[in-house]
C-alpha cells in the first residue's frame, strides 16, 4: 500500500502562511520535479483538469483513501489546515516532512491549528540545508 506524506514548510514559529494568507517569506522553496508529478487539487470549484493536474470535489479523506488503494508511489500531501487535519483525525499520514524556515512571522495560520486529541510521533531524521532544518517524523 501506498504511503502517505505531509510535505510543508513552516516559520520557525509554527506558521504555514502569514496573517494575510501570504507565503512569499518561502520565495525559493519549492519541490523541484513536481511539475512531472499528478497533482490533485480539492476544489468547490469547477475547474478542467489537465493530464498532471486533476481538480476534484472529494473530501480529502476520502482521496487520499483512494488514491492508497491505487497502485503507484507514495502520495505527497502539500496543503494547509483543512486539509490536513481531516487526515490526521483519520490516521491517514504515515510521515510528516516538515521545513522549518528560519523565520518568524509573529502571526499568522498556524500548521496544526487546535487539536482535539494528542498526537505522539517517533523521529525518523533531521536534515539541514541552506538554513533550512527539515525534520522527518513517522506515526508511532
């Protein structure tokens, strides 16, 4: 079965975006190839998928659970906390790749927001590059 992994930077405190919804303080960082990848974008929106993009209205449980039971690589999950925290509630990602930029934004939307229940991970690796620590943690 397919793995599934949360791919996101945040400032080193805490923040996936700034207090306007902004993430030009992460100019340069990016994932090099993804463009040879298939994406999927949830969407309320109507929109026309293209051979690497795909628009869809699904729930992103109910994708991504999909998209496990597909045979292929493992699916990367880039997005913010609605995204995310449906997934975690469900116990749907098997590793966390978090970027932590050496900046702080004072405020902003924070990467988990508020938790209902308490999540304990186990690291897995740290990696350091241009500033920037990347911390690898897998479900424990």
């Amino acid at each position: 079965m397919r793995k599934v992994i949360l791919y996101i930077a945040m400032s080193l405190d805490g923040y996936i975006a700034d207090k306007n919804g902004g993430v030009d303080w992460l100019s340069g960082q990016g994932a090099e190839g993804a463009e040879e990848l298939t994406s999927y974008v949830i969407t309320h929106r109507n929109e026309r998928s293209t051979d690497n993009i795909k628009f869809v209205g699904e729930a992103p449980c109910e994708l991504t659970a999909r998209l496990k039971e597909m045979p292929g690589k493992d699916i990367w999950i880039c997005g913010g906390s609605s995204i995310i925290q449906p997934l975690i509630r469900e116990n749907l990602i098997d590793e966390y790749r978090v970027s932590v930029i050496p900046t702080i934004l004072g405020d902003g939307i924070l990467l988990f927001g508020k938790r209902e229940t308490e999540l304990q991970l186990r690291l897995k690796e740290t990696k350091m590059y241009n500033g920037i620590t990347e911390i690898v943690y897998t479900r424990r």
